[in-house]
C-alpha cells in the first residue's frame, strides 16, 4: 500500500543538498548584491563566515581558514598542488572521490615516492599500514560509498608529514580531531545546505610551515596561489578571496552558520546526523532487501549512508541491468514528489542513498523509508509480471 505520509523536504540528495529546514529565498534578502566584495561591509561578511565556520567546527585557534574557488575540489587541488612533492606520500582511497585525488596525484603530480592504499567500495584500507612520517591523502567521508574513517587513532600525533583531508561531506556532521589533520577541506553545499562554487580551507600551523619553505617544480595557476614570494597570502585568510566570490553565497553560507548555531552548534548538527543514520539502520533492520555497503557499522557515515539490494531475483540481474531497475525503483519516489536524487553515485554500485546531514529533519527520513519499501514492491511485482 501506497504510504499516506510524505516527507516536508523531499530533497534527499548528496549535494547539493537540502537546505535547512525553513529556508526560502527571503533568507537572501539582504544579501550585499551588486556590491564588491572587498568594501568594508563586503569583507566583513566573509569573515564574519571564517569566523562563524572555525568556532562552530572548533577549529584551534592557530589554523588558518580561508574562503577559496571551486567548491571542495578546488580546495583540495590547491592543497595536492601546493604541498605534495616535498616528502613521500601514502594516498588513500575506498570511493569515487578518494580515487579521484589518487589520479591527481598518479596521474599528473606523477609524484616519485607514492603508495595507493586502497579498499573496494563498503570497506577502508588497513589504516594501521599508514606511515603518517609521509604525507597522506584522504577523505573523511567516502560520500560514493557511505564509509568514513572511525577516528583518528591511526594518525600520529608527532607526525613528520602532513594529513590532507577532504572533510567535505564530514563537516558539520561529524567531528573532526583537528590536532591530527593539517589541511582540511570542505564546501558549503554539503552538511550546511549551502550554495556550491565555493570552498574552505583550514591550514595548521605545520602545513603553512610547509608553504612557507617549500615550492614546487610546476607552475601553479593564480587560482591556487597560496603564496606569493615564499610566504603566505594571509590576506586569504582574513577574507581577502583570490577572485570574486557571490555575495548571495556568502549570505546564504551566513544563513546557514547561523541555523547550524540554533540548533546546538556541531553537538546539535552532530546528534541530528546520527539520529538520521539511527533511523535509516532501523529500518534496514527491518526491511529485509536492503543491507548498508558499508560492513563495519563504525564505519558506517551519518551524512551519506549507502544501501544495497539484497534481494536474490535482484542479485542475480547482470550488472546494467541492476543499475536500470535500482534507478527505475527510485524514479517512483521522483514520481510521487516524495523522494529526489536517492540513486547511489554512478561510480559506486547500484542501490539507495540518503543524505542524512543535519540539515534533513529526521521526521522526514523516517516519512521517506516506507516509500522505498513501496518502491521496491512495486519494483519487485513488475519484474514478477515481466
Ligand atoms: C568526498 C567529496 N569530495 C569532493 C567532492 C566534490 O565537491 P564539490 O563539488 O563541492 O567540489 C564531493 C562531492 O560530493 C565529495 O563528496
């Protein structure tokens, strides 16, 4: 039977995504349009971001945090491109986004000294063969995969290379043991429901370290300079972007730093996320077709959680053909206006996934999951009939 309640927010997409709960366009409506960036009243508002951003990610007080292009992937770019190379580099991937700082690194750093540990998708690398002495890359939260890292036990506190996090789907969700991390990344149409184009980055001390005394051989572009005569553009980090950022961005990310503040800061974003993922394992309980990729539930993410079908009349489909019938499943829930953007990445393998950030309401989880076992019944009886 058809369910009779549906989700308010139906948005369940893993970027962009939703936006809090309560947004509408008049959030926008004293964004500073049409006026620069860099007047008084401009800049202060992009630090009024940095500012908000590292006390509510409490951020120490010594990292530098700055607004930079291109969303996440420019902020890890500027990273890979401004810091590898000086040292060894163990680079780690269990996902789509994780692999694709592996090509980066591989592919066109062609870096000397590289070792790629990697795990297929629903499981990390053995995290213990990390040699935190070399520089290391990874994600927080494998988004394509729902699989995060646990902890940051296996990071060395007196380590003598530099951790490089892309944080991006971790941020405002989970926390993150900054002592251990050099670099971290992030955008803000992730966990805050923000405006994409944009990314953040925060630097430790050890990693502005790096920058101060070490150039690469290759050029960079303007776009990634986070130096200039051997020493640090700080004004980057006082709110001086490197190009023009769009102030109705900059009030949206605003808007949601003040929401993420209301509803307890990063205790209240993180206890939102776990109460999602509690929600969506209950149901996976009980559902009986669908179990988490990821094996280890400590691994198991609170912003992106991945969910295969189990069913053996599905299971034994060839692999397109569980692709075209998971998509055509979740094209109901489009359908109905009760569920968008639900398909697991085109990398990962077919199945479900939910953003469960903090800014979906778990109401609205526990509303979308009996559509998804009406989905699937619906699914299951066609392909019966078929
Ligand atoms: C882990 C991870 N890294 C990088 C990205 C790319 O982010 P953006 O599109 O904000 O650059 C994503 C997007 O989903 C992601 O999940």
């Amino acid at each position: 039977m058809k369910p009779t309640r549906r989700p308010v927010n139906p948005c369940f997409s893993s970027g962009p995504c939703a936006k809090r709960p309560g947004w509408s366009p008049a959030a926008l409506s004293a964004a500073l349009v049409g006026r620069s960036h860099r007047s008084a009243i401009g800049l202060a508002q992009c630090v009024e971001v940095i500012e908000r951003s590292r006390a509510l990610l409490r951020i120490p007080a010594d990292y530098k945090v700055g607004i930079v292009p291109a969303s996440d992937t420019g902020a890890v770019e500027m990273a890979l491109w401004s810091l590898l190379g000086a040292r060894g580099v163990d680079l780690l991937s269990w996902e789509n986004f994780g692999e694709t700082w592996v090509d980066d690194v591989v592919n066109h750093l062609k870096l000397p000294d590289m070792r790629h540990l990697g795990a297929p998708y629903g499981r990390l690398p053995d995290l213990s063969q990390v040699d935190t002495d070399r520089d290391v890359v990874f994600v927080w939260n494998g988004t394509t995969s729902g699989v995060r890292v646990p902890n940051g036990d296996w990071i060395a506190a007196d380590r003598k290379g530099l951790t490089i996090c892309d944080a991006t789907s971790a941020a405002f969700a989970m926390r993150l043991p900054w002592p251990k991390l050099d670099v971290v990344t992030w955008s803000w149409q992730k966990a805050l429901g923000g405006e994409a184009a944009h990314g953040m980055i925060a630097l430790s001390p050890r990693a502005v370290e790096r920058l101060e005394s070490y150039t690469p051989p290759w050029p960079l572009p303007k776009i990634f300079r986070l130096t200039a005569k051997g020493k640090l553009i700080e004004g980057i980090f006082r709110g001086e972007t490197i190009n023009t950022p769009s102030m109705l961005c900059i009030e949206d990310a605003l808007d949601s730093l003040r929401w993420a503040e209301s509803v307890g800061g990063l205790d209240g974003c993180v206890a939102r996320a776990e109460a999602n993922l509690a929600a969506v394992a209950a149901w996976v309980e009980r559902a009986g077709w669908v179990e988490f990729l990821a094996e280890d539930p400590a691994t198991r993410s609170c912003t992106s959680p991945c969910m295969t079908i189990t069913a053996p009349w599905f299971t034994a489909l060839a692999p397109d053909a569980r692709f075209a019938t998971s998509r055509r499943m979740l094209a109901r829930l489009d359908k109905e206006g009760v569920g968008y953007d639900l398909a697991t990445h085109r990398a990962s393998p077919p199945g479900i996934r939910v953003w469960t950030g903090a800014t979906v309401e778990t109401s609205d989880v526990e509303a979308l999951l009996p559509w998804l076992d009406w989905a699937w019944a619906e699914e299951s009886d066609a392909a019966k009939a078929a």
